[in-house]
C-alpha cells in the first residue's frame, strides 16, 4: 500500500522560507540567544483591549452559533461606516462579504471570478500566497516585472503587455507586501480603464490600507464599483488570530458571492465578528492611530540607516511595516546573507526568494515589528558584523 | 461600465434551499407565529461552559496571534489521544492538521490530492457544498447513485462501476447528511481496497462521527492510514460558530499539506484552538454523552411518529441528527410540500433538493435539532395537517 498520490500543484508548493528561518531562530532562542524579530509579517501590536473585551463578553453571553455566510448586519454596516468615514466611500453594507482573513476573501474572489485554466497577473515581486491561490482555483499565476522607478507597482502599460488571450485578472495590493510601497490613485485609475477594455477583473489587496504614512490615497472601493477590494483585521486591528477579513464585491457579484461562501465556508467566526465591532470605537482608532505613527518612526529610522549598511532602498515605502532592500552590494544571494546575518547577529530577516522567483535573490525583507529601540540594536549589530566584512 | 464576469462555476453554484426555507421561517417568526426550527444542521446544544470558560481565559491571556498553519502541538496531541481513547486508533499528532471548520479542511484536501479537470465522486443524496468544493478546485463533481437498501451508502462495486479514466477520489460520509446512516467497517474496508487498486483517493467526512447511537464503528483513521478523515469541532462539541475542524493525512502528506495550508490559510483561528482544549476534559466528555443520548431519544421519537404521517423510513439512521424520509405518498414534490408544512404549521423542513440532484423531489430532510416535547408538538401539528389531506 502506498500512500495515495499528490496533486501536481501540492507537489511543488513552496513553503515559506520565512519559516524557516523563523525556526531557526527560535531554536537560537531556546539555547540562551537573543533574537531579533524582523522576518515574520506580524504586528507586534496587542489586539486593542476594547476588541478583547468585546470578545469576551460575546463568550459570556454563548454568542458562538453561525452567522449569515456574508457575516452580521451589524459588522457590515460598521465597516461601511467606516469607509465613509475613513476614506470618504459610499460603500452599501450588501456588497460586504465578511470573510475567514484576506485568505478565505481571495479563494472566494478568485472561485467567483476566474475560471480554472485562466491566467492571472501577479506584481513580481508579490506577497508569495497569491500564486498559491491561483493554482488552487486550477487557474495559472504569471509574473508581471515591476520596476522600483515605478514604485514596484505595475503600469497601465505593463499590464496591457502581459495581457493575453487567456488573461482574466490581475491581483494587486496596495500598499504591497513586501515593498510597502503604494499605487497611486492615477496610476489605479489607468489600470481599471485597461483592465475593463479587456472585460477582465481587478481585484485589489488592501490589507494595508490603513497603515499608510505620507498620503493616504483612498480605497479602491472609492470610485471603482467593479473592482473586488480584499481587506483585514488582521494587521491595522492587530487580530492575526482572530482569522477575520471582509471584501467588497460588485453589485451584481452579492448574490453568487454569498451562495459561493455559504457553500465553501459556511460562515466566518461569530466571536471574531462580534469582538470586531469595537474597533471602529474613537478610543480604539486613536490607539491604532498612535500605532501607525509608531511605524512611521520605526520606518523612518529604517529609511535612515540601510544605505549606510549596502541595503539599498529603491522605492520608498510609504505603508505596511515592511522595508525591500537590494543587498547585492554585499556580493552574496539573500538567502545566504539572511542566513549569515541570524547566525552572526541574531537578526533574523527574509529572504526576497519568498516573494519574487526571479530577484529574490538580490533583495531581503525587512519588517518592522519590533519596538525602536530594538530596531535601533538590530541596525548595531548589522552595522558590527558587516564591519568585519 | 459593465461588472466584472462571474466564473461559469459562479454563474451555477447554488443556494441552499434551507436557507430559503430559514428565512421564510423567520419572516413568519417576525409576524408573530411559532415556529419549530426541524431544518438547520445546527446543534440546538450550546457550546460547553468549560470551553466558553476556556476561551475566556485565552483572550484574557491576549492569546490572539497566529498559531502553526497546522495548529497548536498541544490541539493536536488531544486529538490524538481522543483517538486512542474514543476509537482505539493510533494516530500521530504529526498527521493532524487543524483547520477553519471541515469547510477548509475539505478545500485543503481536494487541493491536495485532487488535479483540475479530474473527477471525484459523491454520494447522491449527499451534503450540497462537496459538489461545490470540488467545482471550485476546477474539478468535476460525479454523483454517485446510493440505495436505501445499501443504507443510502456506496457499495465497492458501485465505485468500480463509477470509476473512470479520470477519476481521482471519493468523498464518503459517515455517518452521512442528509440520511443518518453509517458506512459499516466491512463496506469501508472493501471500497478502500478497491480505490487503492486504482491508486485513488479517499476522503472520508466524519463530522458526525461521535454522535453515533446504536454501535459505534471506529474512525477509519483506524487501521486506514491512507484515508484522509476530515472531522469538527461543530456537531458533537456544539462549536458551530467557532470555526474549528481538522483533518488526519497520510504520513507522506503532511509536509505538502501544511504547506499548502500556510499559503491558503495562515492558520485556524487562536483563541478556538485554546477553547477547544477545554473540550476534552471528563465532566465535558460526559456532557456530550448525554447530548447524544438525548438526540437518541429523539431519532426514536421520529421513527416511530413519521411512518403513520406517510413519510416513510427507508433505512435507520444510525447517527448525526438527520432522518431522511420519502414523502411521495403525499403526491407533491418535496419543495412544495416544504412550503405548505410550513405556511400551514409553522414547521421548517428542508426539501431533498439540497442533496440530490436526481432523487430530491422525493425526500424531505428533518434535523432532529429542538428538544424533544417540540418535537413531539410539531409531529402533532404536522398530524394535523394531513389528516385535513
């Protein structure tokens, strides 16, 4: 007896390096090492207290049936509120689907508006995931080349280029993991208009859309009625664990979308769902508010730093807590730099294999999920072993 | 500007009649009107206080990040001995994987075993969304024509018969939505046999595998290491809303699938898996006994009630909390007569055609899911109302 055969796609699915050299350091951790966190994409924010307080009382009153597949009322209307508010949207609670995470958003999005054999582009570099999704949906993931002179987004140009006879759709994300750069609103609208002229679909990953720095350009959802706009609690919220997303689909998408969730998902969690409602409260934003300027500084100090330590940083990133630093000046690929910098420094960082199969190797992520002062250590002890070359 | 297209598997997938029929209920509950709720497969139990009581704790505890893609050691290591204990079975934890309900176990295991374009087939009657779970890998979903006197489950020689050139796996249920009834140890051993033969999968859904009345079969994680068994926290742990399952995979599987699970998933939610471990505990365990011994009390109720109201029992079910009758003796098809029970008693069926695609207009679907003086109050009100004829 064997054990019963792979799908071709489970055969060659990567793990992600991150975790592997998140191991690694943990493993440095449990024999007495201090590590630095800079690789695993994590706030290290705690969930708001007003978020666990609500999930805890939603316990208390045995708040734990299913839901509506789409996710409560309330939630919906709480999150249209808040595009309202936040972004200036008109966006109607019924074309808010509540979702598992941005993972069970993308399936739905790509189940709901791709066809198995068809082709979506993905920004290379992108978050590794993405291409994953595709190839579960049986549809096919192709690279599209982003530019750092283009803020490693993509171009109305570029996309029109990689557009063949089988292309359905293109997935971007703003701002991006792992450049933490943004696609302005300009650029957007050439994409949409392209993308339309071809009857093909833009699906949008906004996971960050509230961690952004300089000049919070507004949603997706404000202004394209037919682009499928991805978001979180997971990041902005500080609720990784609580497994709780939402999407905003197009008119005449509610209906399907929902049977498609209802059949592939039931329902996403209600605990998450009612602990949610808290975190549009002034209290609460102020405090998430306070966060992202904290990011603001930790990135500033990153800005600062890098090219004096050879990492490079060719598209400033303007959200997210992420940094993409080119590390050729150092003469050796990223994984066997990332692995160098952990062994000799406790510094544990990610190589850019994990998010661009072409120029992985020349590029290293950066998160910045650690206090300033620990980056601060972090930036000496890079700063002493590439002293010693 | 025109929306974006649907997916021709968007363009089709479709509702669940019960929810039709839920939120008939509901409107006629508004107006006023009783109504007993005999159509959701929703434990009425509440989630146990010890694993209310558990996740509590956690949140106190800010246990809100991501766990493991494949869930927390100590989750899996109850499992385990659950297994050891309940079914004699010795399954490594290192094979259990947990996920976001069976939902995502399920997506996880057709993404795992089964290519785009191939087939997998499916009990007819079966559960509604493994049709759709496997159209959404870009699969073909094959029903599988099942007979009461073979307990409305596969035989061997029905999946020789069915099984074609293209044909990947099997998806089995036991005990099965919607009929209640069991696959026995000596029909399982003999379908495996013949699937290994043509180096096929698997998939055994074992969601109501704890709530079974007469006599117990063990898992087929027993003595089938190269069945992939899907199970969750929602049925007998009466965790519905927590999103929380999981999955047993071959041993030569469980690196492929936590990967595949790190890309689709992330993780399953935190604070349920720290909920969850509550689950086990003696005085829960004996909780849930005498739930299931209740549901007992009230498929017997039934069986003995539905055949003098001309809804005939064609095989017993022996487990989850479904009975599965035949009502042509009332000479309307199954949605009709949904329809008129409920505009005419206040009782909520749910009508065949969720299940079966060719034999639904024969059947009714009663979930034995309120307590058993409603019970009894909605056999009396549906005596009523045939005996007007």
């Amino acid at each position: 007896m064997r054990d019963p055969a792979l799908s071709g796609f489970a055969e060659v699915v990567e793990p992600f390096r991150v975790m592997d050299i998140l191991a690694r350091a943990q493993a440095a951790e449990r024999s007495g090492r201090d590590i630095i966190h800079l690789e695993v994409g994590e706030p290290d924010f705690p969930t708001p207290p007003a978020v666990i307080a609500a999930g805890r009382a939603a316990l208390a009153e045995g708040d734990t049936r299913y839901t509506p597949a789409h996710g409560t009322q309330a939630l919906r209307e709480a999150l249209s509120a808040d595009y309202r508010r936040r972004h200036g949207a008109e966006v109607d609670p019924e074309r808010i689907v509540i979702t598992a995470g941005a993972s069970a958003a993308i399936l739905l999005a790509l189940a709901a508006g791709v066809n198995p054999g068809e082709e979506v582009l993905l920004p290379d570099p992108g978050y590794a995931c993405n291409r994953q999704f595709v190839a579960a949906r049986g549809a096919t993931p192709v690279g599209l080349s982003v530019q750092a002179e283009h803020a490693f987004q993509p171009t109305a140009e570029s996309i029109a280029a990689a557009w063949g006879a089988n292309t359905r759709a293109v997935l971007l994300g703003s701002p991006a993991n792992p450049t933490g750069t943004c696609l302005s609103r300009d650029r957007l609208a050439a994409i949409v208009e392209t993308v339309r002229k071809r009857g093909g679909l833009v699906i949008m990953d906004e996971i960050y859309a509230q961690i952004v720095f300089d000049t919070p350009e507004p949603s997706a959802a404000a202004g394209f009625p037919d682009v499928v706009v991805i978001n979180s609690f997971s990041k902005y919220f500080a609720m990784t664990g609580w497994r709780l997303g939402w999407m905003v689909v197009p008119e005449a998408w509610v209906d399907p979308v929902r049977r498609l969730a209802q059949n592939l998902f039931v329902a996403p969690g209600t605990v998450a769902q009612a602990a949610a409602l808290a975190a549009f409260a002034p209290e609460t934003e102020a405090l998430l508010q306070s966060q992202v300027q904290e990011l603001k500084a930790r990135r500033d100090v990153l800005l600062d730093a890098l090219p004096r330590l050879g990492l490079e940083v060719q598209a400033r990133p303007e959200g997210a807590f992420y940094v993409w630093t080119d590390c050729r000046a150092h003469g050796v690929d990223s994984e066997a730099l990332c692995a160098r910098i952990l062994d000799e420094t406790g510094v544990a960082l990610t190589p850019g294999t994990d998010f661009s199969p072409t120029r992985g190797r020349d590029y290293v992520r950066i998160a910045y999920t650690q206090s300033e002062s620990r980056l601060r250590e972090a930036l000496e002890r890079l700063q002493t072993v590439f002293a010693r070359g």
